[in-house]
C-alpha cells in the first residue's frame, strides 16, 4: 500500500486551497455563519461546476469523477483549514455515501447525479433525542399503506437538515433498521434550524407526521449500509478536523513569532515553544490517524475501516480540541476576543467533537472491534 500522496493529489490539494482562500475567508466565514442558510449557493454551485467537489468520489456512471477516498479526504482537510461553512459534509460524506452502500441501484442512478452537479443538497436523518448513532438509537418509525410508505417521528441533530433538497431518513419498520428518501417539499415534514455553539456547521430538527417516502432498498437491510456510512464520515471528519487544527497551528506559531514581551517574540519563551511542540505531536498523530482511516477506505477491508474509523475520531477529535483551545492561549488576551477567529476554531473543535459520537464512545467502539 502506498501511504504518500500523488503529484495529482498534491495538484488536487493546491487547487482547493486556492479557491477556498478567496471564497472561505475568515469574513465570509463570519457572514454565512451568521445566515440562516449556512452557505452561499452561488460558491456552492462553483464547487461542482469548476472543480467537481460534490461529485469527486462518485463513480462515473452517477455523474461523478469516480476518484477515491484519499483524494476525497484532502478535500476534506482543506475544508476544515478554511471552516467551510456550507452543506458538503452532509451531501457527500453522510448522503452520498449512504446511497452508494444501501443496495438500491435505481435509487442511485435517480439522486446520485443531482447532488454530484451541484443541483442537490442533501443530508442522512439518523440521531433522534438521545444523540446515539448505533442502531438502537434510531426509534422513529415507518409503516406501509396502500398509498406508500409512511413515516411519524422526530431526528434531530441533522447537519444541514433546514435546508437539504433531499433527505435520507432511518427509519425502523417490522422488518427492522430501512433507509427512506423524503424530499424537501414533502407533506407532513416541519424543519426547524438549531441554535448550536457552532453555526459554521448549521443543524436541524426534523419532524415527520405522516410523511410520505421512498423506501432506499429492502425493507430491513439498512444498518449495514448505514454503519458503513457512519464509518466513512468518521474518517472524512477526521481529516477535516486535521485541517482545522493545522490551521489554528499555523495562527499560534505565527502569533508567536509575532508578538513580543521583553523586548523578545514570545516564541523564544521556553513556556510557549513547549506548547507549541505539543501542539504540534498531536496534531501529527492525528494526521496518521486520519491518513490511515483514507487508506483503509481505499483498500476497501471492512474490519480495518471499523477499526481506522474509530481510532481515527477517537485521536482526532482530541486533538482538535486541544490545539485550538492551546491556539487561543498562545494568543493571550486577544485569543479570547470575539474579534479574533481562535474561537471559531474552538467551536469547530467542540461541535465536531460530539458529531458523530464522542472520543470516549469512539474508544469503547475501538475497544469492542479489537476484542479487548
């Protein structure tokens, strides 16, 4: 296995970095954080139009590039570096991805192509009130009429729920665990945006009553496909947390070497190289972490993706946190100002933290897969 990246791949990482400098600046960050949407359609059209983000890791006969997991996650790092605010994590890495492991052809040869243009956002409803990803977790219900499936019940904690053209329900039926399709204007569905610590990454709530829907597959047969889904986003969040606290390093070593106390930059003081090493052994460690979840992707082994998946949350979400609240204490006073971005970082870091599971459900999931 090659664990380098290409000279394509190092191409594909410049490109992306370029664009996001002049459309995911720190003031267009704070603008689309502050609006309802979360995102600018017209930089979210460009993204697919001109470099065909959305539709990178999506096999050609759905409209996509059919590139792979590694060249995906250097989009994801990159969008963590510069806190994208809009729906990409939602549309590729949680619905893209569940479409293309549930076992329903025409569905993907239906949705895949929409949101690999660019014309569709879409999002995954899995968490309800507990918060659990696993299985047990999801209560809401779907039953079969003469006219359809319908379904009744409240998922909450959608990322990007408020606003998806197209959402992808779990749903437990007499069967068990299935996957459905609700479209935005579909009746009986109310979406409500929520106030969150982070609103770079907005979330939603959703309730259905009664609402009519597309059954994605054999009734029953999803949380495979699902728990392969959960996996897959672990990872591609992983790199984007790698991303982000790549990015609040750069601002600490920066700062560091820019501020000065007695006459000197504090970066000479033994208290802040000392921190910002530290800062910088776990931010690799969780870059090899990251990097290792892409490749076993790749490879395609379902019991090193389990694995890759869950160590890759459990150091990068810990890591993340950690160098961003270690960022705002580099900066001192200024760091903890609304005016500076280390506490957008740090909000990130928080948000992403909780996302997809905590560091701690990560380790027991890692623990369980180990056999330990």
């Amino acid at each position: 296995m090659d664990l380098t990246f290409s000279e394509e791949q190092d191409e594909l990482r410049k490109v992306v970095r370029s664009f996001l400098a002049k459309y995911s600046d720190e003031a267009q960050v704070r603008r689309l954080a502050a609006d309802p949407r979360g995102h600018d359609p017209v930089v979210w059209r460009r993204m697919a139009g001109e470099l065909g983000l959305q539709g990178l890791a999506v096999p050609e006969e759905y409209g996509g590039l059919g590139f792979g997991y590694a060249d995906l996650g250097i989009v994801f790092e990159e969008a963590g570096r510069a806190l994208l605010c809009g729906p990409y994590f939602a549309t590729v890495a949680l619905a893209a991805e569940a479409l293309l492991r549930c076992d329903d052809e025409q569905a993907r040869r239906d949705l895949l192509p929409g949101i690999a243009s660019g014309e569709t956002v879409a999002t995954l409803a899995l968490t309800e009130d507990s918060g659990r990803w696993d299985e047990p977790g999801i209560r809401l219900t779907a039953r079969d009429t003469a006219d359809g499936w319908r379904l009744t019940g409240t998922k909450t904690y959608v990322p990007d729920g408020h606003l998806a053209d197209l959402l992808l329900v779990a749903a437990r039926t007499r069967s068990g665990i299935s996957l459905f399709a609700v479209d935005a204007d579909a009746p009986g569905l109310k979406r409500m945006h929520l106030p969150t610590l982070d609103q770079t990454r907005k979330q939603a709530r959703i309730e259905l009553t009664d609402t009519p829907a597309r059954l994605l597959g054999p009734e029953g047969g999803a949380w495979p496909a699902l728990e392969r889904t959960i996996a897959t986003a672990a990872v591609l969040l992983a790199t984007e947390q790698v991303g982000a606290a790549a990015a609040a390093l750069d601002a600490a070593v920066a700062y560091a070497k820019l501020r000065e106390q007695y006459g000197r930059p504090i970066g000479s003081f033994q208290g802040i190289k000392h921190k910002c090493a530290d800062m910088l052994m776990e931010l690799e460690s969780a870059r090899s972490a990251a990097y290792g979840g892409l490749w076993a992707l790749d490879a395609g082994d379902e019991t090193e993706i389990a694995i890759g998946a869950a160590l890759a949350q459990t150091v990068c979400s810990e890591a993340f946190t950690k160098v961003a609240g270690d960022n705002i204490q580099v900066h001192g006073g200024i760091g903890f100002t609304w005016e500076h971005p280390a506490h957008l970082y740090l909000k990130r870091a928080k948000s992403s933290e909780a996302l997809l599971g905590t560091p701690s459900y990560h380790r027991e999931l890692l623990a369980t897969r180990l056999g330990i």
